[in-house]
C-alpha cells in the first residue's frame, strides 16, 4: 500500500490560514485576507472559507 502524500506546510503557507469558531463552536479555516466582521460577511464571502485545514491545503495542491 503506498504512502498518503500530506502537503507540505512551510512558514509562508502556514501563516496565510487562521483557524477561527463560530458561536456554535464549529471552526473554520479562512484565509486572513477574508477576515472581517463576521456580521459583515455575505453569504460569496463565507464560501471562500473552508471548514477545515485538509479542504484548505488540497486548494492549494
């Protein structure tokens, strides 16, 4: 069986993701140009968001 290549997270990759949660506790990966008032943020704007670390580094394959 071979091998399941993991992405490589280097400092620069790393530091363009933040992890945050929602009031429910349900946490999310977004970029941290994204980041604003969540209040703010339309329903195009959510989508750009990703629900956890594995969806957001396939993106970046």
């Amino acid at each position: 069986m071979s091998e399941e290549k993991k992405p490589e997270v280097t400092e620069s990759t790393a530091t363009q993701f933040i992890i945050v949660r929602d009031k429910s506790g349900k946490e999310f990966v977004c970029r941290i140009t994204d980041l604003k008032d969540p209040s703010q943020l339309t329903e195009e704007e959510k989508k750009r968001c990703y629900e956890n670390i594995e969806d957001a580094m396939k993106e970046m394959e």
